[in-house]
C-alpha cells in the first residue's frame, strides 16, 4: 500500500527531517528491523565467544584476522553495485508508476467525442470505459498479486460488474492463444482494447463521433492507454538480471568477493548490451514471435468484427459500487488522495472577503512594512 506523509511536511521545518527519520511505517526503521537484530544477535553471540571461550592466542588470531578484513574491506565495491542495482529498480518503479493507467484522459474523451443523449451512445460510451477497465484488471490481475486475490476467476469479474456472460465466452473461445497462456483466463489483454476500438469505429459510422479527427484522437489515447498496460508486463515479464541482486551474497574471502564483484559487475554490463542473444537472461524472442503471429492473426481474423452484443452493464441504473472477493476483503486499501486532504491544519471559517480588505484591517502587516504584500510597481 501507499505510505502518506507529504502532509507532515508541508511548510519548511528544522523538525521536517526528524518527522520523516523516525517515521515507522515506509520508513528505514521498519524496513531494517529484522536485519538489524539479526545482526546484532550474531554480534553478541560472536563477542561472548570471543570474551568467555577463546583463550588468549585464539582472541589475538581473531583480532589480527579481523584487522587484516577490516583494512581490505573498501577493496570491494560495493558502493557501485549497490548504486547500480538501486538505480535500475528506481528506474523500473517510476516508470511502472507513470505507467498505471488513470483512465481520466480516456473518459473525457469518450464522453466528449461520441454524443447523444438516447440508450444507444450512452450504452457505447459505458460499454467502451468499461472494456478499458477490464483491460487493467486483466493486466494487473496476471502482475500484483493483491488484485489476484480480488478478482481469482472471471466469475468474480462478473460479480464485479467489469464483465458480461457472453464477453467471458469470448474470451474463452480463443483455443488457438491457450498454448501461449498459463490458464483459460490470463493473457488475453488485447481483447476488451479491440472491442472497444471496434465500438469507437461503430460509432463514427453512426453519427454519433462527428468529425475523423475526434475518432482518430480517441482512438489515439486508447492506445496510449494499451501501451501504459503492456509497459507493466514487460515489466512484470523481463526481470532485472539476478546477477544484481545476489552480488550482495557474504564471501568470507576478501579475494574471492573482488574477484565476484568485479567480474560479475562486467558480466552483468555485457549480458545487457546484447539482451537479444542466447544466455539465460536474455529475451525470449522466439516466443515473443511466435505469440505475435497467433495473436495478430487472431486479432484481424477470428476477432474481426466479433463484437459482444451491447447490453446494460452491472451498474447501469445504480451507483458504482466496488466489489471484493472474501480473500481480499482485509487487504490494506489507501486510497490515492492529494497530501493536501490529509492534513488536519484546517481553516476555523469559511467566510470569505476581498484580500485588501483583510491586509487593511490586520495590524501585522503595517508593523512590519518589510514583510508587506503591498508593493509599489513601477515601470
């Protein structure tokens, strides 16, 4: 879940860094806990056996081998790798961050672009947002485990009001795509993207989208919606290299560790200059071909013009209401507000009046003249 705390820190404060320091939740305190008392467990165990079991030549061996490893310590890099390894996970966050999806964009479009006020455009401007929303549940339900336990099956889909009977048949009959699925109900993102776009192209032709421009540009921003959705699973699908993380792995020989970071920092930097070749972390082209062939081909053939039939959705004559699975039910839920929303400083009145006014009757202002909001201009 997100962690709020702009609102903490909202005006400059010597106290700003001390609020955000000791911070439990998101903070470094939490996150380190665990490794902090391991190693300070191991430490007291190492020092009770070097003050209650060692005799006198074992504590002076022990304290030149731990002098020789201390001297030799700044020999490994570890800065770098650290620096590297944080900053290609930095990288990836922000752009999966970039990359959720707000369909804010989309729906004006489609509320603006498709007019009329009978059954029939209201139900295609419905059915088109609530086919881009089935989209992202499908994507996120194959990448974030949360939203798996939400929504486990197509059924609880339905249940949620994202999906019609007869769309879950659809997508089920694609047989030939099953061999580059894991189940029945995975991979097929595309799918509620081009309903949609086929509804886009229907309503041109009906009248309701006046002009080619606004079609053209609505069909351009449900694309850019698409490509936000398959960023998360290239994302989700190409992981960084292990290589990173497992440099963190303790070696007791000083050596030896030079030897692994060194050359496994080099061996990382060359597995990626070539991520289209045959080592293990390369990417899987091959499949990537072979999908693409059966998928564009089913796009423009078997799913050419096999639109569902346009019914009223879950929610058509009743308000919106979010629907969870019982697994998913005490999930953390933060909501994504403005900090600003979240601060308790509050205003005591709302009683409204011009600003000159108030400077004129507050005395601050003529007591300290240098701090005055009323300025001469000159030209």
């Amino acid at each position: 879940m997100t962690i709020q705390y702009k609102h903490k820190i909202n005006t400059a404060s010597p106290l700003n860094f001390f609020r955000l320091i000791f911070r439990w939740h998101g903070g470094v305190c939490r996150a380190t806990l665990q490794e902090l008392i391991s190693w300070l467990v191991l430490y007291e165990i190492i020092a009770l056996i070097y003050h209650f079991v060692l005799n006198n030549n074992q504590q002076r061996f022990f304290s030149k081998v731990a002098v020789a490893v201390n001297k030799r310590m700044n020999y490994v890099p570890l800065e770098f790798i650290l620096g590297f390894f944080v900053n290609a996970v930095v990288k990836r966050w922000s752009d999966c961050v970039h990359n959720m999806g707000y369909l804010d964009d989309q729906a004006i479009y489609v509320a603006q672009c498709i007019e009329g006020d009978e059954e029939r455009p209201r139900m295609i401007r419905r059915t088109i947002v609530r086919y881009l929303c089935l989209t992202q549940v499908l994507v996120y339900r194959d990448i974030c485990e949360s939203v798996r336990k939400r929504f486990p099956t197509y059924g609880t889909i339905i249940r949620a009001g994202y999906l019609l009977n007869e769309e879950k048949e659809k997508l089920e009959d694609m047989d030939q795509l099953k061999k580059f699925t894991a189940g029945d109900d995975d991979g097929k993102y595309w799918m509620p993207v081009n309903w949609a776009f086929q509804l886009v192209i229907e309503a041109r032709r009906s009248g309701y989208i006046k002009t080619d421009i606004w079609c053209c540009k609505l069909l351009e921003e449900m694309r850019k919606f698409q490509a936000s959705m398959q960023k998360l699973c290239n994302y989700d699908w190409v992981q960084i290299p292990l290589a990173y993380p497992q440099q963190h792995i303790p070696v007791p020989l000083i050596t030896l560790m030079q030897f692994i970071f060194y050359l496994g920092w080099m061996k990382v930097a060359a597995a990626l200059m070539n991520p289209f070749g045959e080592d293990i972390d390369d990417l899987e082209v091959n499949f990537l071909i072979d999908k693409n062939f059966a998928t564009s081909t089913c796009i423009v053939d078997d799913a050419f013009g096999d639109l569902p039939e346009l019914q009223h959705d879950l929610f058509w004559s009743r308000p919106v209401e979010p629907i969870y699975s019982t697994d998913s039910i005490y999930l953390p839920y933060n909501r994504l507000v403005g900090s600003a929303i979240a601060s308790q400083r509050r205003s005591k009145t709302e009683v409204t009046e011009p600003r000159m006014a108030i400077v004129q009757r507050d005395s601050r202002y003529w007591e300290h003249p240098t701090i005055s909001p009323v300025k001469e201009i000159r030209f």
